[in-house]
C-alpha cells in the first residue's frame, strides 16, 4: 500500500490526532516551565530571606566571605539551573507550535 492510496478522511484524521497530541504538548510543556519558575522563585526567596535574617544579627559572624560565597552558590545555581530548564522548554514549545502550523496547512 502506497502513502498516496490512503483516503483524504484517513489522512485527515491522522493530521488531526497529531493535531491534538501536539496541542497538547504544548499544554503540558506550558506547565512544566510554570513549575520550574514557581520552583526557582521558591528557593531564591527562601535563599534571600535566610541572607537578610543573617544579615540583621549584631554579631559578626564567623567566616564572612565563606557565607558569602555559599550565598551567592544558593542564588546563582538555582537560578542558572531554572533558567536553562525553561528556555529548553520554550524551545520544544516553539517546535511543537511550527508543527502546528504545518499540520493546519495541510488541514
């Protein structure tokens, strides 16, 4: 069986069935960097508001640029690793809705 005897309604009920699973994944892709900037938001706030706290004592304390140091590494990783899970996420979104388009078309 050749690609070119399948019937206009089978070919059109494939396009849509791919349809709705690239819609969906669009969807899903959607949720996923919602929780992924919802998850960095949490900890840089929980981060930042340990370093305030510290930073209110009267009392120096011990090793100041190791606190430092760990503050930035608390602020920097989290935020680099959401960052980078996001824009890979908005990437597969861009691909899913170029599919989209083309399936459109050829609907």
């Amino acid at each position: 069986m050749d690609i070119v005897d399948i019937s206009s309604e089978t070919k059109i009920e494939v396009l849509l069935s791919r349809l709705d699973y690239h819609l969906g994944e669009i969807e899903k892709r959607a949720g996923t960097e919602t929780r992924y900037f919802e998850w960095a938001t949490t900890v840089l706030l929980a981060v930042f508001a340990v370093i305030i706290a510290l930073a209110d004592r009267t009392t120096s304390l011990p090793r100041p640029l190791a606190i430092k140091l760990v503050s930035t590494l608390l602020i920097t990783i989290p935020a680099v690793v959401s960052s980078y899970r996001i824009l890979d996420e908005r990437k597969s979104m861009v691909r899913q809705a170029e599919i989209v388009m083309k399936i459109e078309e050829y609907l």
